[in-house]
C-alpha cells in the first residue's frame, strides 16, 4: 500500500509540473502548440477608429501646446501665430472627415492580438470572421509574436504607435505583403501617432484606470506560477527519495508535506490572480462592443492547464494527508523479540506451585 500511495503522488506531481510549465510557457514564440496558450485575445474585426481614438482632444492639446517651448499663446500674438493655432484647431474636424472611413487593415492593425505571459501575437481568423452568433474564436492563425519578456508589461499606447510606425514605414510585422494606403490616410495616421494620449485613447470600460492595476497581477501571476512549476518540479526528486528511505523518517515527511502545500498555494493564487484580472478584462471590452467594435475571448487552453494544475497538486496534497493518516507513508512493520535475548525457562506445574525462595 505504501508504494502505491508513493507511486499516485509522484505522478500527481509530474503531471503538476509539467501542466504548469506549458501554461507558463504560452505564446512564448510563434509556434502552433504555443500560440494557443494565452491569457486574453481580442479581435478587431468591426474596430471602429473614431470611437477608439478621440480626434477632438487633437485640435484641443495643440491648440493649447502649439509651441513646446511655450504653454500659451500671448495676446499680442502675430498674424501668423492666429494662422497656425486656427489651422491647428481644425486637425481633428478634418482627420474625423477621413477616419471613418478608415479600417483596422487601413491603420496595419492585425485582426486578432492576444496577450500573454510573455508577450503579444497577431494573427488572423481562418476562414469567416464571424458566425451567426458574432465574433469566431475557434481557428485562428497567429502569423507574428513579439520577442519574449517574463511578466510582459502591456502597454496598450505604446502598441498602437508602434503598429501605426511601421504601416507609415511600410515594415508591417507579421503581414505577407506591404499595404497600400493613400497620402491622406499616411497623414492621417502621421497625426495620430503625433498626437495620441492615454487621454485621447478610449479603451473599454475604466481600462485607462487600471492598467498599472492589470500589469502588476499579471506580474504576481507569472511569478507564482513559474515557483508552483519549480517547487513541484523539486517534490517529485523529494518523492523519489522517499522511495529509498525508511517511510517513518520524520524530517523527510515534514519536507514532503511542506512542499505539497507550497505548490498548491502558489498554484491556486497565481491561478486565481490571472483568472480574475483577465475575466474583468474581458468583461469590460465585451460590453462595449457594439461602441467599439472590439470583442475578446479568454484562451481555454491556458486556463484549462493552470487549473488543471492546481487540482493535481490538490490531489498530491490529498493523497499526502490521506497517507500519513492512515498509516500507509508509516513503517508498519512487525515488532519481533530481538534474536539474541536470553530464553525464559520453562516451568512445569509441579514448580509453579512452590516458591523456592520463600523464607518461612
């Protein structure tokens, strides 16, 4: 019964870490078995640009900012200075004239990004891009993922600028040819990159709010995670030491114990941190997407390894306690007399009756 019990926890364990490992290592390059594994994705399919991005609040910034070296403009200001600021006044009625007719493949957006761990990935949907109950989910193909950082800071803005730079330079990352767009919409997106702020970029809900938020759970997660796939790692070399030692050694089982718990804590909060933060995510894109046109999904291959994970060490834990109460992880072994103890004689009836050293 001891070796079986043994032999269920060291394959919890294996399963522990190895399940922990692919859910860390999600989207880490583009690979097809990796690219599935992420912590949110969002598609642009129908991304309306101008309820995204706030062109009045351009004409206002450079109303206010038209020169960086002064913050206003004085009373006694020349007739040209009245032209500049009156032209820039009407950049965002003008870019708003030619937005919306911009689409997110206009912009060199891609039309699905998902974020993970380590990074983002672009890629397209297979096929149709809808389904009769909206957006589709279910085949995507990832073309492009960004160089791997552990705990990746995501950083919507920076995103969005780098994306419009290279479609301006004609050095889209991912795309199998250049895009070709007009000298209308290259000024367009000229302006923008110019000039968009978290202040002018209307993410879903109170995203804006809460993303320093967002990326420090994520971080949390990532390092929780990435201590359960080590600690379970080192509990199956504890297990298998356990294998060659007396079962009853007392160190050896508080260590074992130890490490079981650690795990699974670690698991179940790392788990619980990137579940919670990311469905809040989703939420708040998914209920505006009749406004922006953005809607997003969670991966059910990541969430699906890292709970798997957190349940086997459950088990592990489980069968841990199960073991130590029931005696089976205990020497039950036999107490025999020692070989070499001295015989008691045997006595005869006749001999018991009397007591040779009575005194009377």
């Amino acid at each position: 019964m001891f070796r079986i019990v043994r032999l269920i926890i060291i394959l919890l364990s294996i399963a522990t870490t190895v399940l922990s490992i692919f859910a860390l290592v999600g989207s880490y390059k583009n690979e097809a078995y990796l690219t599935k594994i992420y912590l949110l994705d969002f598609h642009l399919t129908d991304l309306d640009v101008s309820q995204l991005i706030d062109f009045n609040g351009f004409s206002k910034r450079d109303t206010i900012h038209p020169d960086s070296k002064r913050d206003t403009i004085l009373p006694g200001r020349t007739v040209v200075e009245k032209d500049l600021a009156s032209s820039l006044s009407d950049i965002g009625s003008t870019i708003s004239g030619i937005v919306n007719s911009i689409t997110y493949e206009d912009m060199g957006l891609a039309q699905v990004y998902s974020i993970s761990l380590w990074g983002y990935c672009k890629g397209e949907v297979k096929g149709s891009s809808k389904t009769e109950k909206g957006f589709d989910n279910s085949d995507i193909d990832f073309k492009w993922c960004s160089d791997p950082k552990p705990a990746y800071f995501f950083d919507p803005l920076e995103i969005i600028k780098q994306e419009l730079n290279n479609t301006i330079n004609d050095k889209i990352t991912g795309a199998s040819g250049s895009i070709d767009i007009s000298s209308d919409v290259r000024t367009v997106l000229e302006q923008i990159v110019d000039n968009i702020t978290y202040e002018t970029l209307n993410l879903p809900g109170n995203l804006n709010k809460q993303l320093t938020l967002l990326n420090n759970l994520t971080k949390a997660a990532f390092a929780l995670i990435l201590i359960m796939a080590i600690l379970s790692a080192i509990g199956v070399f504890v297990q298998l030491i356990g294998c060659c030692v007396d079962p009853s050694n007392c160190c050896l089982s508080c260590i074992n114990f130890l490490f079981q718990t650690l795990v699974f804590l670690t698991g179940i909060i790392g788990a619980g941190l990137a579940t919670g933060a990311y469905i809040y995510v989703r939420k708040q894109i998914n209920e505006n997407t009749g406004e922006l046109g953005i809607k997003s999904f969670l991966s059910i291959a990541f969430y699906a390894l890292i709970w798997s994970a957190v349940a086997a060490a459950l088990l592990v834990l489980i069968f841990t306690i199960i073991g130590h109460c029931c005696g089976c992880l205990s020497n039950n072994r036999k107490k025999y007399k020692p070989l070499d103890a001295p015989a008691v004689p045997e006595k005869n009836g006749y001999e018991m009756g009397y007591n040779h050293h009575q005194n009377y």
